[in-house]
C-alpha cells in the first residue's frame, strides 16, 4: 500500500509516492500557483493522476508553508500562498480526490518524516529546522508532533534573536527568519560586501542567491566565509535557545541552504556549544537531515499513513 | 492527609504545610546553608520537625535552584547553593525523615503548583516565569511537566536575548535572565542613572535594589521607569518566543520582582503582542502568579503528592 506525500513550496510543488516504510519510489515537480485556489488544486489533482494510474493510494499528506488550525484543519495564514489563506484545503481535496487528505505545516512534515525514518528515528524528544527560502521547524516531544493549543507551534524562525534586528515579513523584527535563511544570507552577503571590494561576489552582485554566496565561500572568497559564519552563529544560538529551553535529544537540520554542505552546520554547533548548558548540549547534537530534499513530503505521506 | 513543600532559596529556605488541595496551612523559614551539606540537612530535618508535630506528614516535595537529573535524581548543577552540587538530596532525606522526599528545579515546581491549583487551572500547556535574583521557568505541555530528555527544560533564562549581550553566570552572553531579573534591573538602574544626575536612584545608589527602583518608578522617577520599561520590553520579547515556539495557553509571570505590581507585566504582554503571530498571541494570555510568594513549595508538594 502507498501514500502520496506532497510538499507545496512558495515555487513549485514535489509529490512522492511512499511506501509504508517512508521510501519513496517516484517523484514528481510541478510550479506552485500562489494566487488562484482553482488552479493549485487544478495542479494537485494532476499531479496525484500521475501517481494513481502506478500504484493503489490510500491517502495523501500535503506539507502547506503556513500556520494551520490543528481544529478547524484550516490554513489561517500563509504569507507565501496567498490562495489557501482561511481555506480547509484538505476537506476540499479530499472531496476532489475520493480520499482521505491530511494537511500539516509542512516543517512539521518534516520534523516527523525526520523522527519515523529519519535521523531522529527511535528518538522521544527533536527539533528539525529548515532553511530555505525562510526557516521552518518542526518538534517531536514524547515521541509526537508538537503542536501547541492550536496548531501553531514550532516557529523557531519567528522567535527575536536581535531586540532591534531586521524587519520581519511576520510584522516583528529581529527574527531567527531575518539571519538564517536564504533571503537572509543574501542581506548579508550585500552588507558585508560593502567593506570588501575585492570579494568574487561583486561579479554576480545582480544576481546572487545563497547557492553563489556557497560556492564563492568553497573558493576561498573571505566575503562569503564571514557570511556562513555570521549565519551559523545565529543558528547556534537558536539551537542553544531550543538545548536550553526544550532539553532535546537531537536537533536536526534540513532544507535547501544546508543541502549545500556542512559549511553552515560546524559553525552552529560550535556556538550552540559554547552557551547551551554543558549537559543539555552533550545530550544533543545537531545533524544533518536524512531525509533532505524530501523530508517534508515523506513525513505528509507518514503523517496520512498514521493519521497523525 | 498534609504534605510538606520546601522551596530552598539562595538566602531563605521556605517551608509550608500543605494539604491535598495545594492549600497552605502554615509556614516556617530558615537561612540557607549554602556551603555545608551537613548544615543543609540539618536546617531541613529541624523545619521537618516543626510541622510533623503538627500534622501527619505523608511525602515531602523540594524545589531547588539548579538542574535536577530525572534519571538519577541528582542535583547536577546549582551555582547558589554548591553544597548539593551532585547530591542525591531527595534519597539522603528520605533516610534522614523516613518518608517520601521528591525534589524538583524550583521553577518547575513552581510551574506546576500554579498549573494544579494557580492560575493555569485545567490547561494543557502553559509557562511560569519566576523572576528574582535570577529568572527561572517551568513548563506545563499536554497537562504534565515537561523535563526534556534528561531533566533539564525550561531554562528560559538562559535563552539568548541579545547576540553581543551582557556576561552571565552560566558562561554565555546576552541570556535573558542578564536583562530580566532582580540582579539585572539593578544594573540596567546603574547604567541609565549616568545620563540622568536628576534620578532620584542617585540617593541610594550604593544601597541600589529593585525594590528601590520600583519604589522610585512609583514616584514617578523617569529613569526608574525606564528600568521598567527597558525589562519588560526583554520579558515581552521571551514572552513572544515562548508562544511562537510553543503555542501556549498562558503564560504566568512570579516571583519576588513581579510581586511589586503589574508595572513590568504590561509592557511585556504589549511587547508579546507586537511580536508573536496574533492568532497565538490571543490565545495566550500573559497573567500574574496567583500562589506568589507560595508557588514553589505548593507546587513542590503537590508534585510529593502526585508522585509526579
């Protein structure tokens, strides 16, 4: 028996189908309508044809960017996809399709696709962060998806680590989100650019993503070394916040910033070290995802899987 | 049936008589021993025999300052009181009293005195804060008390607040509890006095305690207030972390530095709001403790009763 995981990112939706272990046997991308809920479902009712002619489904977990009401099932906000703003996307597939759907914030997805295969598998207590475009995270604790009172928990990327910091999308400012994600690390990149005239990155300046700040750094441009830097001091810090306040067993970490290598990973464990609690901080360390680039549509297949 | 609860201080151990509704029948205090375990265990045996005389004792609960092992029940870590660093307090008095001794972080304890028979009443998740000469937190998620995978959660003093902040005690910077706590307002006092030689602070500037500044913030002195404001602005900030992390129902706010009034209060529940996603913000109500001074042995003896 199959599920079908779905991850609706902020360009383009990637759908799997997986087993009842969480292996994923095919894959399929397609771009992500922000504006028109007739046209994403359009989308999501192709994409799940493709998979229903290979294999029987027997129900389909969507990770949605977004806080989603853990009662009502209902999107409240999602900045990035406007469309499913206030709308029960998985009543409404679930009508569509003829079977059962259930949405989650998909770095919620993650974090459980992360705990039952993963590299958090076995374990009762873990944060999984993602850091893409901005930077989700999702809490297993005693062995369960934390949620909160209402769905809402886990947004890490939302908690001030600068009192008078970056203005954030969320309306605050300071965010974890403002430091560490790929908008952030390209901030960065420019600011420091500045006092660096020599640095490679002036060549690509009208066009820089966190990828060219990454691959400047594994060429040795000084510029961008400080900017993974600078970005995984804040990202320690965060953990050491998530160490001290959570006392986690492991933290792990995820998305397409950290697909890149290690670069980010030292130096946020080094600075978790350092201002985490000595005991809190052995117990936990801070990994790589297993599971990446499909953490989030494998844990949404696992979470339909479990009805979880 | 009666229990005892202790809640050891870094000056003051605190003891009360407490029945199974969390009801406080009477109370006794001591100085605290700091440095002698033996004249530790020899304060807490005479308080013992002060209530046993009175009532029949069934378990004793403890609150310390520090970090408690759940595993072993040792004490790994408490920077005020070093005689029980690494003591197994709750097995030696359980020997010395014969009967039951639990002990637990205080501001744990504290936490779930307020969550049986406080403010947090019948909620599934909620904080307490207690300010003081430190700041400590305990947290209350799905309706138990949550330790984390070896005891140590809720440090929410020691979350990062300021990346470049002020030295603490635990060996890190910029932790919360270096902006908001008894020690801290005190220091915040000293630096803004500098560029007000109009502050009434002035007059007793060598004898300069938080009690002082509330008292010359009530009178209207504009550098006191500015204490105020400064702290509860870093206490709305941790107060937005919690909830966008963690989705609670309520946050409840104790100890001795909260009990002067609601002046700290309401600027950080204004700092909350402008901060934290507003559908959890408005699920989340920030409240005073409604067992202050009392949370701690309350909570540590309703934690002797419930085995918890």
């Amino acid at each position: 028996m199959h599920y079908l995981g779905i991850d609706i990112g902020g360009t383009s939706i990637k759908a799997g189908l997986v087993d009842e272990s969480g292996a994923v046997s095919e894959l399929h991308q397609a771009p992500t309508v922000v504006g028109d809920l007739n046209g994403l479902t359009a989308t999501l009712t192709d994409l799940f044809g493709k998979f229903q002619a290979k294999a029987a489904i027997r129900a389909v977990g969507i990770g949605v960017p977004g806080l989603r009401s853990y009662s009502t099932s209902v999107i409240q906000t999602s900045p990035n996809i406007p469309c499913i703003h206030g709308v029960n996307l998985e009543a409404l597939l679930a009508t569509k399709l003829g079977m059962p759907v259930i949405t989650e914030n998909d770095a919620k997805a993650g974090a459980y696709g992360e705990w039952v295969c993963g590299a958090g598998r076995h374990l009762q207590h873990l944060a999984y962060i993602t850091i893409g475009t901005g930077l989700g995270c999702g809490i297993i604790l005693h062995g369960k998806l934390f949620r909160g009172a209402s769905g809402y928990a886990g947004e890490l990327g939302h908690t001030t680590v600068e009192p008078d910091g970056r203005p954030c999308a969320c309306g605050s400012h300071g965010c974890l989100e403002t430091r560490v994600s790929a908008t952030a690390m390209v901030r960065t990149a420019r600011e420091l650019m500045q006092a660096n005239p020599d640095s490679l990155l002036h060549a690509v300046r009208d066009t820089l993503t966190a990828q060219l700040v990454h691959d400047a750094a594994l060429r040795g441009d000084v510029t961008a070394q400080a900017v993974f830097e600078e970005t995984g001091r804040f990202l320690g810090m965060a953990c050491a916040n998530l160490i001290n306040l959570l006392n986690l067993e492991m933290i792990i970490i995820g998305g397409g910033v950290i697909a890149s290598g290690d670069l980010l990973l030292r130096t946020a464990a080094g600075e978790a070290r350092r201002r985490a609690f000595a005991p809190a901080a052995l117990a936990c360390p801070i990994v790589q995802s297993q599971l990446s680039p499909n953490s989030g549509l494998i844990g949404a297949a696992m979470l339909a899987r479990d009805g979880a």
